[in-house]
C-alpha cells in the first residue's frame, strides 16, 4: 500500500506542476479595445475550442480533475 501511496504522490506532484504551467501559458480573458468596437464575435473568437488556447483550457481542465481525484484518494487513504 506505501508503494501505490509514493506514486499518486509523485504523480499529483507532476500534476500540480503540469497545471501550473499551462495556467501559465494561457493568455487573459479581457476582451480588451475590440469588444467596443464589436469586433469579439469574429471568426476567430467562435472556434476558439480547436485552436492551440482552446486545448490548452481543455487540458488544464482534465488535469484540475484528475488533482482533484487523486488528492481525494490520497486523503482516503490517510484515513483508513
């Protein structure tokens, strides 16, 4: 059982890291100058979920939940 518990541990720590990093590398929310000018409807704005920043906000997503999960199972197994 020590053995499981070291490697949920050294992988929710590459996990943290993981998702530290991509939160890093995605760009702000504000819409900036061009939401005045109506120009945040454009093509680019409406698939944004095939472009490189929407997979990057994908895959930030399924690491937050894979943390999530393995943090709950480490602190199951701490009880037990």
């Amino acid at each position: 059982m020590a053995v499981l518990k070291t490697i949920l541990t050294i992988a929710l720590v590459i996990i943290c890291i993981a998702v530290t990093v991509l939160i890093l590398m995605q760009e702000g929310k504000s819409a900036g100058l061009g939401a005045l000018a109506g120009s945040a409807d454009s093509y680019w704005s409406k698939n944004k979920g095939r472009s490189m920043e929407g997979m990057l906000v994908k895959a930030t997503r399924v690491l937050v939940i894979l943390f999530i999960i393995i943090s709950c199972v480490l602190n199951i197994g701490s009880l037990a």
